[in-house]
C-alpha cells in the first residue's frame, strides 16, 4: 500500500489511502498549525504572545477560538486537562495537532473512502484497510516502544486513536497529581476529544479515568507506574499480551 | 539474555533498531532491483527525518510552512507490497555501524535483522546472536497483530525512526 511520510511540527505524519496531492494538502495544513501556534517558531503568533509582544486579546479570531476549545476541556477535565503551563505561557499543542488532524482528514474525506492517518501516534481514520478490514492500530508497551500490548480495531464510529506517555522525549504533560498513569491511550468518535482526555490521564489519577470514563463514549487503555494495565469494558478484549490486566471499573 | 543487556547503546530504548530508514530517500537494496521499494513522485533530500538533529520537539526549519518538497511516498505501486530484502540507513552506535535490514514475504514482515558494519572491506555481519531474535520476535510481535499504525507517546521525527511505525511504513503494510 502506498504510504506517504512528512515532517511537521517536530514529528512525522503517515497517511495511507491517499495520493501525493492529497498528502500535499495535508502537510500544508500541518504547516499552516504549526507556523501559527508552534512555541518551536518565534515568529508564531503564540510565541508572540507568549513574549508578550502581543496580547491574546489582539490575537487573530482563529487562535482565540482554538484558546477557548481549549478552555472548554480544561473545565470538562476538571483542569487535568488545561493549556496553561507551569511558567503562565499559553500552550496550546495540546489540541492543536488534533485540530490538524481533523482537517486533514477533511480533506482527505474528499478523494478517499478509505484512509489512514497517523501523526507520531494519534491516528484518525476512514473506512477500512484495503478497503475490507478494519484499519488496526497497535498500542505500544511504554518501556518498549517496539512492541505492541494491545490492537484497537476501527470501527465507525470511533475512528479516532490518541495516546498521550512520557515515554517519548519531548513529550509534556503538566501534572497536576502524583504520577498514576505513565501512558493513556483513548479511542474516541474524534480525535480531539481522544488527544484531550489521553492527556487528562495522564496529567490526572485515578479519579480522573473514572471520571472520564463514566459515559462510556470513549475506550480507554493505560498503563500505570506499576505496569499495570488499566482498561475500560470495551478495551479489555484489545490488550493481547501478558500485562497484567485491571478492570477497575 | 535480552538485547538490552547484551547490545546496551545498539537497544537502548532511544535507538532501538527495529530499522533505521531515512524518510524520502531510496533505500538501499540487497535484493534485485524489480522487488525495489520506489519513492514516488515527490520525495526530496530535505525530507530527512532520520538525521533531524534538533532539540525535543524542534519543528524542523524545512517543515513549517514550506508547501513543497518533502513528502516522501514509499511501497509504491497501486496497492501490493514488494517482497524482498531491504536495507535502511546506518546508524552510529557506541558499538559501531550498525544497519538494519528487513526482509518482506507475501505481503508480511518476515525478518528484521540488525547488521553491524565491519571495517573489513564492507562486509555486513549479524550482531550477537543473542540481540538479533529478540528484534525479529518482537518486530513480528507486531505483524502477527496485523496493525498499520502504532500508537505510543508521541514520537519526535527523531524518533521516528527507529519507530515500529517507521518499519510499517517502509513495508506499506
């Protein structure tokens, strides 16, 4: 199967099911997301902001809707979830490869059935593998990335897979308890709501996954600091390997 | 004996091989050149990932909003995987050289094998024999669940390769 690869905003994207000009258009809406929000970028309007060389205030309509998407998860977490970082800086890389994502897949929507995208382990996705199975995405063990514990199979409508760990460097994640969880991976009809509560977990305890959990709308697989796996009803028939398993529900 | 213990820097959890490609480029081939994986059209130099030597998170001054350029396409063709050996990019351990090489059968990754580069005329010898069944064991952990994708903490570009996802791709599984 043809896959295309590209850089952005410091990671790699694979897009399966879509041709070079498709892919094209995807990579350039990473681009236009990374050039506006990336704290990587000085001359992004977020790191003008966070310079203080420009007042969010005055910042374009499109940055102050994507600050308050992002205010919106952070009281629907309960604040595991926020994009205020330690330091005061606003932050919002937490939803905005999501929001990438989403629109990519717009995008794709128009020339394919069936496609796949996976931006450095958030994955979104359409239709089926080769068009007659279900698109599966591997969960990798935290202490090793080169193997897989558990296969969330895709089935509309729950397309979206992200995970959010501390096992990858450059991965942040402002905690805001004792560290329970090391990595979460939720499967959610969209993937901004799957990227949002995987990093509510992670940054949360166990108080939080249960709470996160509690109207089934989303599928949750997490590792805890003791390496157990912690699964929601529906995950449990996803984790295939010997890890210790936790129903805690 | 795990890998780790025994091939420490070549397993450590930042460079584990499982392959070693570089995003674009055409991957050197020990098989015949029909069972080549092809990058098809617009693959270029600048697309390498691989050698990204920035900080965590760097956005890569090539990426952010360059329209063209970069993206690289591989396992081409109109849907069929090309069986045969492929050898990815080296990469430098404390050990040395090292090369990683996968070999793909009837659509399915059937070996991944980690060479290290000897001085000697070129000649590629497998590593210990205790490091190199634990990679192929677990790479294949991997195919026999039959995924396209992997989901973990993010990956830098970096890291990326050196990723399961890395591997899937350049097999267009």
């Amino acid at each position: 199967m043809s896959v295309a690869t590209f850089e952005t905003m410091g990671t790699v994207v694979s897009i399966r099911g879509a041709g070079p000009s498709a892919a094209a258009k995807a990579r350039r809406v990473f681009a236009g997301y990374d050039h506006r929000y990336s704290l990587y970028d000085p001359s992004s309007v977020l790191s003008r902001i966070a310079r203080g060389d420009l007042r969010l205030t005055d910042a374009p309509q499109d940055v102050r809707d994507v600050y308050a998407l992002a205010l919106e998860w952070r009281d629907r977490t309960g604040g595991a979830f926020t994009p205020h970082r330690p330091d005061g800086v606003v932050d919002l890389s937490g939803v905005v490869k999501a929001l990438a994502i989403r629109d990519a897949g717009a995008l794709l929507d128009d020339g394919s059935q069936d496609w796949l995208l996976n931006a450095g382990g958030d994955v979104l996705a359409r239709g089926r593998h080769r068009g007659v199975a279900p698109w599966s995405v591997g969960v990798v063990d935290p202490a090793r990335r080169e193997v897989v514990v558990g296969v969330v199979a895709l089935k509309e409508p729950r397309r979206a897979v992200a995970t959010s760990g501390t096992a990858e460097r450059g991965e942040h994640v402002w905690r805001r308890a004792g560290l329970t969880f090391v990595q979460a991976t939720v499967v959610a009809d969209d993937i901004v709501t799957a990227d949002v509560l995987a990093t509510a977990i992670v940054a949360g305890d166990a108080d939080d996954l249960r709470q996160i959990t509690t109207d089934g709308s989303i599928d949750v697989l997490a590792f805890d600091v003791d390496g157990v796996v912690w699964a929601s009803p529906r995950a449990e028939r996803m984790v295939q390997s010997s890890a210790t398993v936790n129903p805690a529900w | 004996m795990r890998a780790r213990v025994v091939a420490g820097g070549i397993v450590s959890s930042a460079a584990i091989l499982v392959i070693g490609w570089q995003i674009g480029a055409q991957p050197e081939l020990t098989a015949s050149p029909q069972q080549a994986t092809t990058s098809d059209g617009s693959s270029s130099g600048s697309g390498s990932a691989g050698t990204s030597t920035g900080g965590s998170g760097t956005t890569g001054g090539s990426s952010t909003g360059s329209p063209s350029g970069g993206t690289g396409t591989s396992a081409g063709g109109s849907g069929s995987v090309k069986d045969g050996t492929f050898a990815g990019q080296t990469a430098q351990t404390q050990y040395g050289p090292v090369q990683v090489q996968i070999t793909v059968s009837g659509g399915k990754l059937i070996d991944v094998a980690a060479l290290q580069l000897t001085n000697d005329g070129g000649r590629s010898v497998q590593i210990s024999q205790q490091a190199a069944p634990v990679l192929r064991q677990e790479a294949l952990q991997a195919q026999s669940a039959k995924v396209q994708a992997v989901s973990g903490a993010t990956y830098t570009s970096e890291g990326y390769v050196t990723s399961l996802q890395s591997a899937l791709d350049q097999a267009g599984l």
